[in-house]
C-alpha cells in the first residue's frame, strides 16, 4: 500500500489535532483488521476474548517506518 486517502464530515472541528488523530487511528485500525483479523474457533468457541488478542499494526509497520505521527 503507497498511500491512503480519508475523508471526514465531523461538523464543527474545536481541536484540529484531535480530528486528525481520530482519522489516523481510525486507518491503522482497518488496515490492522484488513491484514490481520481472523477469529479462529476451538471446542466450538471463538478463542479471540477482546483487544488483547487482536494483532494491529506496530509503529514500524505504518507510513514507512515514520508512525501516524508524521507527515
């Protein structure tokens, strides 16, 4: 993946910062989901029991190694 593009309609913005980093994690929330989400079943259970288990993307791993953080 080269680039990603996201839009928002978030009404009135009172911190411009805040938006922005709603918008960042909110694209490395999906991609983590896109490349590694899976619920796995075992005795007819799903094994994944909340956050802890769920992989997402690592700092290194976004935007080349630069993080949400940077432009």
């Amino acid at each position: 993946m080269r680039k990603v593009v996201c839009a928002v309609d978030c009404g009135p913005v009172v911190n411009p910062d805040t938006v922005r980093a709603q918008m960042q994690s909110g694209i490395v929330y999906g991609i983590s989901g896109a490349l590694y989400g899976e619920i796995t079943l075992k005795g007819g259970r799903v094994e994944q029991t909340n956050f802890g288990d769920y992989r997402v993307l690592r700092i290194h791993e976004d935007a080349g190694g630069r993080g949400p953080h940077r432009q």
